[in-house]
C-alpha cells in the first residue's frame, strides 16, 4: 500500500531562515505526492504536486518540494520563512486506482519573529 | 465564488445521537470524499464516491453512512455506532481531469459527543 512518513512533529524555524519540511514516501510504480497545508480550525489547501518532470516542483506562496528518488523523499523548502507561514503541513500520496489520498501525520510548522 | 460548503461548522451530539454533516460543492467536481481528523493521526478517509448515485468505503467507514443522490451534495451520518465519533471532519472533492490528486477542502465540521 502507498504510505508517506512525516518524521517530525514539530519545526521551528526563525523569520528570514530557510524552512524544511520532511516527507518520505513509499509507493509501487511511479508516486503522485502532494504537500496541503491548514491553518487552525480550516480546511485543507493544495500547495504543490509532483508528477513527473523536474525534480523541483514550484508551488503557492513560495514553496517548493524536492523530489528524490533515491531517497525516496520529497521535502517540502521555502528558501525565507514568514511567520505567516506558520501551519500544520501534509504531505500526501496517490493511493493506487482512484484519486484517492494518503496523507501523512502532519507537521506543525511554527515560524518565530 | 465556486467552493465546498460544509455545515455545521460546530456540533455537540449526546451518546447515542445520529447526526448528519452537510457538504455541497459548486465545483461542478465528479468525486468527493470524507476524511476525518484526529491529532497526531492525520487525515483518514471515511467514504468517497467517483460519481452520483455511487459510493465506496475509505479505510475508517464503520459507523458511518454517506449518500451521493446529486453531483454537488455528499452528506455524511455519524451513527451511534461510532464508537468515537469526536473529531473533526473534512469534506473534499476532485476533477481529476488534468488535475490529479488535486483535492479541494471545505472548512470543516467539529462534531463532540458530550
């Protein structure tokens, strides 16, 4: 079955500081992976999407993921964070057959002034 | 503004209550799907249908109903025998179409037992 881990509960990362968000996925055949984010107490929203092509996917708000084969990752990087950015973030795998998700645990991004 | 409508946004049910979430899209989207969750444990898929009048079972469907009789309205009935149906509950729904995987969110509905 199509999995992704998200190995840290919590990132805490200064204003102006590069941010990394964690992903390692599992899958057979080719991965669809995805990062959403959600403020407190909202929906989920779409941030970027890997299908195939480059390995730097660009997305909403400044972020982009690397795409890793080998390593089987797909970190989620914003290159300045913004306290605004503070968030809880999946990230996400297309289960086989259907567009069904699977998404991961979550990781509570927490961005200090 | 096209969306996903989600209501209530707060329900309190006592023990052995059914109570119905409402979910309506003017996506014009195909499939749409009920997560629940949980902290710590992410999202995890109740029911989903890929097209009115058809619906499958999600990892976590027991003590759940759902029903698809219109393209734009999905509502889902936590039953009394859900043994522990406080959560939070999300409503999402997909094209497909050159978009995969690309799921659109309502806000939300907090369901508490009391």
């Amino acid at each position: 079955a199509q999995s992704v881990a998200q190995p840290e509960d919590q990132v805490n990362v200064a204003e102006g500081n590069p941010l990394t968000v964690k992903c390692t996925y599992s899958v057979s055949g080719n991965p669809y992976l995805f990062w959403y984010v959600q403020y407190p107490n909202r929906g989920l929203q779409f941030l970027l999407k890997y299908i195939t092509g480059d390995n730097l996917v660009k997305g909403s708000y400044g972020f982009e993921a690397e795409f890793n084969k080998s390593q089987t990752s797909f970190h989620l990087k914003k290159p300045s964070a913004l306290v605004s950015d503070s968030a809880l973030y999946f990230c996400a795998v297309r289960d086989t057959g259907f567009q069904k998700l699977v998404f991961g645990t979550g990781t509570r991004l927490l961005v200090s002034p | 503004d096209g969306g996903i409508t989600q209501s209530p946004k707060y329900l309190f049910r006592k023990e052995g209550q059914n109570v119905t979430l409402s979910c309506e899209q003017n996506l014009n989207h195909d499939a749409m799907y009920w997560y629940r969750q949980d902290p710590g444990q992410g999202l995890r898929l109740i029911y989903y249908s890929q097209i009115v009048n058809d619906f499958q079972k999600g990892d976590i469907a027991e003590g759940y109903s759902v029903s698809r009789e219109k393209k734009e309205s999905f509502p889902l009935t936590v039953t009394s025998a859900q043994k522990n149906p406080t959560a939070f509950y999300l409503c999402a729904s997909s094209t497909g179409e050159g978009r995969p995987g690309e799921l659109f969110f309502g806000e939300g509905s907090r369901l508490t037992v009391l």
